[in-house]
C-alpha cells in the first residue's frame, strides 16, 4: 500500500501544474483580447500580456517544488511464482478477483475441488455453497471470514477467505480437512496399552464398555480383579457379568462375593466434545474407573515409604495388607518365593494361592488385621506349586499407618530340593539294607549249593557223565555269586581289605585286561599326573571299578558306532589320573567335595553320551540306559557303592553325542614309615609254621545245608567237628569239651555269634574264633572288638573253608 501511494504522488507533481497552467493561459489570452477589443491599443494589451508573464515566472520560481528520489516501481505480477509459493500437502488454496475470477490455485485444490472451479462455485452440496458465499461478502466487507462444515462427497472441509493485493481487489481461500477422530477406539487402545498399564500399577482398574454393556478393552488390574487371571482375554464379555452388588448397594466383584473389597465406579463418557461423532453409536462408550471403596483416589498403593525401602532391601520375602486385606507392597523375595512373574504384587494375596486355599487365606488376614497384634502361620499351596504346601506367616501389626498384617513367606525351593534328596538317600538307604539283607541270605543258599557242587565233584572224574552238570551248575552259583558281591558293594557291605597304594599300579594291572575288554575297534588312552598322593583303598575292589566303567564306555562307544553306521571319530577310552591339591577343590566351589588333597580317577569315553534327564538317576540300582535284557542297572552302583565305602567321591558329567566322565576322587593318604615301605615293596611271603594236621572244631551254624556241607568239608580233611545251631548250643559245647578252633556264623538265632565268642572268651581267652558272614569284615570287626578273629566271606568253597581253618590253626 505505501509503494502504490508514493506512485500517486509522483504522478500529480508532474501533471497536474501543466493543468493549472493551461488554464491560467487561457485566461491570460481571454483577458487580453478583451483588453484589445475595448481599448484598441496594442501597446497596452502588449504591457498587459507582459507584466502577467513576469509575475507568473516570479511566482514559479518562488513556489518550484523539491525534487525527491523517485520510489522504487512494482515489477510486473508473475502468476506462476505464486502459484509455486502456494503449493501446500494439506490445505488447498485458490485466488480470486473482485469480479469473482479464478487468478490462481494449488494442485490440492484442483483435485478435491476440480481444476478451474473458482470458489463458492465449488462441487459442495447446497447448504455449503451458500455458507461459502456468505463468507465471500463477509470477506469483502470486513477483510477476512470463515465457513466451517463444507461437506462434499469426497469429505467435509472448513474454510477461511482473506482479502489481500495492493488495493485489497484480491480473496484468498483457504481450505481444510475435517478429520473425524474415534475417540473410542483410541480409549480402547490406551486402556490395552501402556496408559492401562500405568493405571494398574497405581492400583486402577480401568475398562471400556459400549452403549451395550460390552467390554471394549481393559487392563490387566480389571482382568485380575474379574477372573483372577491378570491375562484374561475380556473383549467381547458382559461388563456387568464382572460386578455385583449388595442391599447396601455397594458393588463388589463377583467372583470375589461379599469377601471382596467393596469398589466404587467413576464413569467417564468417551464421546467428541465437538458433536461431530454424537449420531454413531459405536463412538459413545464409556470409560469405567474401579477403586477401592476404603482407598482415596491417588492413594491406592500409597503405604509405608520407609519401611517398604528398607523391607525391600531383606532377603526374607516379606509384603504389607492393610486392613481390608489389600496388598500395600511386597519385596521382591516375596515374589519370588510365591512364584509371581511381575514385578508388583496382585490386589490380594489371596491371588496367589489356588482356589481351594483362598477363603482360609482371607479369613486368616482379616482376622490378624481386626484382632490383637499376634502372629501365626496358615498352610496355603501357592498357584505356582500347588503340589507343595508352604506356611505363609502372618503378623498384625500396629501404629502403621495403613499397615494392618505382616506377610512372611520362605522361598523354600532350596529346603525342597533338599527334601527330595534327603528323601532320595533314605529310599537308596533303605535300599541298601534290603539289598545287604538279600545277599546275606542269599550267600547261605550259595554256600550250600557251592559246598555240594565241590562234595560231588570229588566223587566225580572229567568224563563222567554229571561231571559236566555239575561244573555247570557250580559256574552259575559262582556267578549268582558275583551279583551278590554287586548288590553288598551297593549296600557298602562287601568284605574291603585297604592298602596303602598308588593309582597307577592299579591302573597298569588291569591295562591288559581292559584293552581286551573294549576290543580292537576302540583304543584305550593312559594318562598319569606327576607327584600323585597315595591313597588307602582295596586294589581289588579298584580294579572292579574300573572294568566296571570300561564296559559302559566300550557299549556305549559301540552303541554311537552303530547308530551312525559306522561313521564318525574313532572309539577312544581315557584312563587318567591326576592331582588335585586343595587350592584346586576350593576354586571348583563344590558343595560336596571337601576341601583337601585328592588323587583323581577319571574315566573318559565318546560315546553316545548320557541324556540329562538320566544323568542324576544313574547310580540308583536297577537303574539303566541300556537295552532292555543287556544290563541289571548294579554295575553304576556297585561303583558308587566301592567308592564311597573308600571314603571317596564320585561325579559323572556328559554332554550327549559328545563324551562322558566319571571322575572318582580318592583322599590323599600319608601313611607313615611302616606303610609306606609295605606300599613300596613287595611283600614277603609269611613263614609257614610247623603244625602237624588235625584237631577239634567247634561248628556254629544255624543254616542246615552250610552246616553240613562245612562239617563234611572238614571232616573230609581230618578234623575232629561238633556241631551246633545257635549260640547257646555252642556255649553248652564248650562246656562239655576242648576245641582247636570255634568256625562260626554272625547271624543266629538266640544267641549269635558274637555274643557267644565274648561268653566263651571269658572261659577261654585264647581260643580262636572263624566267622563266617556275608556281611564286610570292617563292618564285623567294628561290632566285634575281640582278639584272635579271622573271617570267612559266604558263599564259600569246600577248598575255601578248609584252607581257612588250616591258615588259622597254623597261626595257632
């Protein structure tokens, strides 16, 4: 506007004198010739014309305007520049003229509106058209107007018109999208989200219901409340389904009943505030707030700030109600020990126990929270474990503030675990005392059969026709034998004779028989540690372990071969021993092994390996991975049995398809001067004594086969034998005679053995004694601290029992 006024100005300085001056000439020469046509005198209208000249050139010098710089001139309009500067991605924009003419418009407006349709002529219907051409005149007359609610087929738009130009003789439109919102759907789809979840964790249960009563969305507080399962699908249910209420009219959840806490609702209706969306059903719903009736708003999980921190830093589970039973926090051991995934507990804990142990579990926190400060326990099987009842604590506590009960709950998975193994032990213990029990008996029939195998076969010369059966039927008591022997070394009843030794003479005396044992096909591996401790163990026992563990490894290195054809690594077994020092137990931090010095046995294969679910099973008896018919399951626990009667440990690990160790660790020995010259020298033959042959035995034996098959056995050899079946008779045998020698059983009826051996000891302190026992001599010795004993193991031989009774009267 200052440009197009500074243009007026300079145009009027330089037209509008010359006007002035015309005219005033015209005058002048009018006046003249009137001037000549009265007087006639040309000298005078001369003078006249003359001295008009010099007074109008004196008045232009003294009123000549000063000159100004000239203003800067408007270049000419270029319409396509603005067309570019009105280019918008969401507003469409047009230009008209006073005469209602289209000068310009962006390509938005071209496609909603159409190209060349110059506004209000827009495609609107008839009520938008007449709204656009009240606010044209609007425009032109107070500068700028606006229309709202231009709806179209396309959409609905809202308009606003500027007047603008350098003599205001321009309209500028400018139109904008009415975007409808649905506000119910995005309730719905915060209530689902975080801002649910938000709510939940202050202790609001939120839900969004239609006009028909159906849950829209809720959070995960309301779905707990609702069905006691926080994940709980709730779309799609009835709302009032949820909720019931009383004749006091309070409302309570329904599957809470009169026990829950009462609730109190704040409705929220969601609808747009702009009444765009009023006349769609859909979109107006309603957003529902449950809170607890005896809670304030904002108060919900509001407790105890200082005493929660300093709670929550205890290792014990502890959690807070108030009085109506509604959690007010709970420590993260508490969690944990209930089994409760989130980080912040349900409403109550009756949320966490199953639906049996829920009504007792209430009944119990109102009772602490309304009654005197006491404390008690209540048995409860928690959701997570209901097959393992664990004691819930309860405390009423006073002067708390909201504060009413103290929960208290142990995470007892480790006193469980423990259970299980102490229960384990006791079932394998008892195991074992049957097993010894069974052998012991068993040892007595062998004897029997054994004794009358021997008693035939001297009747007997290879070549008979019952030779042979005979041999048979001695073979296989010999090898009923050996299981027996499997079954005390479980039970940790077998005969141990310890030496003072070194691992690797064990190891290089059974090398031999091992190679032959796992075949050709697989190559056996030894490896020895240097400055290896001696240790106090049963050589021969040592060695059964050890071909016990060759077999599995040898089967279970033939077992991978077969399964993969023949392919893969080679079949390897390790043999290794090796030092461990205690620096070196204290670094594995074992819970089992004591810290000390050990000599390591390890046994390595790469078989199959052993599947993780059987690992922990394999020392148990009768317990096997094989096929069914090739293994009895003794032969882990025998070498569990032997190892633990050495005072040693042992451990297996494997990882399937790969390999599988045992390591068996034996405690290191010091033996003194004695030991350790018996342990590194070879013993000397013991000097035979003189004795003549012959003499008087008294036989004690309960068992009537193994009694006469012992009496026949060493009447046979020239001894003098008298016999007796329990203890009693013996004492009354000794009573009657003199004897060279008692051979007696442990076990009797009565009187046993060793009761009778200390009342015949008090007649005659120097009379040897010969038990005969399944049970282990150190077990025997042990419960039979008497001089002069020797011991026998069952089943035994006719050549066994007889050499025995020689070997004792030779010391004699």
């Amino acid at each position: 506007m200052a440009s197009l006024g500074g243009e007026a100005e300079r145009t009027g300085a330089e037209t509008t004198p010359l006007r002035d001056w015309l005219m005033l000439g015209g005058a002048v020469v009018a006046s003249g010739a009137a001037l000549w046509a009265v007087s006639g005198q040309p000298l005078v209208v001369g003078g006249f014309l003359g001295g008009v000249g010099v007074i109008g050139a004196a008045l232009r010098l003294a009123h000549r305007p000063q000159r100004t710089a000239a203003p800067t001139d408007f270049a000419v309009p270029d319409w396509s520049v603005t067309n570019a500067a009105i280019e918008s991605a969401d507003t469409a924009i047009a230009i008209t003229d006073r005469a209602g003419r289209l000068v310009c418009a962006n390509a938005l407006m071209n496609e909603w509106f159409g190209a060349g349709l110059a506004p209000p002529r827009l495609p609107l219907d008839k009520t938008s058209v007449e709204a656009l051409e009240d606010a044209l005149r609007g425009a032109w007359r107070d500068g700028q107007a606006s229309a709202d609610a231009l709806t179209s087929a396309k959409g609905t738009w809202r308009a606003k018109l500027s007047r603008a130009g350098r003599g205001e003789d321009f309209l500028i439109w400018r139109f904008l999208p009415v975007v409808t919102q649905n506000l119910v759907a995005d309730m719905a789809a915060h209530v689902a989200g975080k801002l649910g979840r938000a709510l939940a964790r202050e202790g609001f249960q939120a839900v969004v219901v239609n006009p028909e009563g159906t849950v829209l969305a809720a959070n995960s507080a309301f779905a707990q409340r609702a069905t006691g399962n926080a994940g709980s699908e709730m779309a799609g249910t009835d709302f009032v389904s949820y909720l019931a209420s009383d004749d006091s009219e309070r409302v309570f959840y329904a599957r809470e009943g009169g026990k829950g806490a009462p609730v109190r609702l704040v409705h929220l209706p969601v609808a747009d505030p702009d009444g765009i969306a009023n006349t769609d059903p859909a979109r107006t719903a309603s957003l529902f707030l449950l809170i607890d009736n005896q809670q304030s708003v904002g108060d919900i999980r509001a407790g105890l700030p200082q005493i929660e921190a300093l709670l929550s830093r205890l290792p014990l589970g502890l959690a807070m109600t108030d009085r109506d039973g509604r959690f007010l926090f709970a420590n993260a051991a508490f969690l944990r020990a209930a089994g409760h995934e989130d980080n912040f507990p349900p409403p109550y804990p009756a949320d966490l126990v199953i639906k049996e142990d829920k009504g007792a579990l209430v009944d119990a926190v109102r009772r602490y929270a309304q009654g005197q400060a006491t404390a008690g326990d209540v048995a409860v099987r928690l959701r997570a474990a209901p097959e393992e009842p664990v004691s819930l604590s309860l405390a009423g506590v006073r002067g708390l503030g909201d504060g009413a009960v103290l929960l208290s709950l142990k995470d007892s998975s480790e006193e469980t675990r423990l259970k299980r193994e102490i229960a384990q032990a006791t079932k394998m213990q008892a195991v074992g005392q049957l097993a010894g029990g069974v052998a012991h008996d068993f040892n007595n029939v062998l004897t029997a059969i054994i004794g009358y195998c021997d008693l035939m076969l001297m009747r007997h010369t290879p070549g008979d026709s019952d030779y042979d059966d005979i041999q048979q039927i001695k073979a296989n008591s010999n090898r009923a034998a050996s299981l027996t022997r499997q079954l005390l070394a479980f039970s940790r009843q077998q005969t141990l004779r310890p030496q003072v030794l070194q691992l690797p003479d064990v190891v290089a005396e059974v090398s031999a028989l091992l190679k032959r044992l796992i075949g050709e096909k697989i190559t056996l591996e030894v490896t020895h540690d240097r400055d290896l401790g001696f240790v106090r163990a049963d050589p021969t026992q040592l060695e059964q372990v050890l071909l016990n563990l060759a077999v599995n490894a040898r089967d279970a290195i033939t077992d991978r071969l077969a399964a993969g054809g023949g392919k893969g690594p080679a079949g390897v077994v390790k043999l290794i021993t090796r030092r461990v020092t205690a620096a070196d137990v204290r670094a594995m931090k074992s819970e089992i092994l004591p810290i000390g010095d050990y000599t390591a046995l390890m046994v390595e294969d790469n078989g199959h390996g052993i599947k993780p679910t059987q690992i922990g099973k394999i020392f148990e008896p009768f317990f096997t991975t094989k096929e069914k018919g090739k293994g009895t399951g003794l032969g882990l626990s025998t070498v569990y049995g032997i190892v633990k009667q050495s005072g040693g440990f042992i451990f297996a690990e494997s990882d399937v398809g790969k390999f599988t160790r045992f390591s068996i660790y034996l405690p290191v020995h010091h033996p003194d001067a004695a030991e350790l010259a018996q342990a590194t020298k070879p013993a000397a033959a013991e000097p035979k004594r003189e004795w003549s042959g012959g003499g008087k035995v008294l036989l004690v034996e309960d068992e009537e086969t193994v009694r006469a098959v012992a009496e026949r056995a060493l009447v046979r050899q020239g001894y003098e034998v008298t016999t007796a079946s329990d203890g009693e008779e013996g004492l009354e045998a000794i009573g009657r005679g003199t004897f060279d020698l008692v051979v007696s059983d442990v076990v009797m009826p009565t009187m046993d053995g060793p009761a009778m051996a200390r009342e015949i000891r008090a007649l005659k302190p120097d009379l040897p004694f010969l038990f005969m026992s399944g049970y282990a001599e150190e077990q025997l010795r042990r419960e039979i601290d008497i001089p002069n004993m020797h011991f026998l193991a069952k089943p035994f031989s006719v050549q066994q029992i007889c050499e025995a009774v020689e070997m004792v009267l030779r010391r004699r």
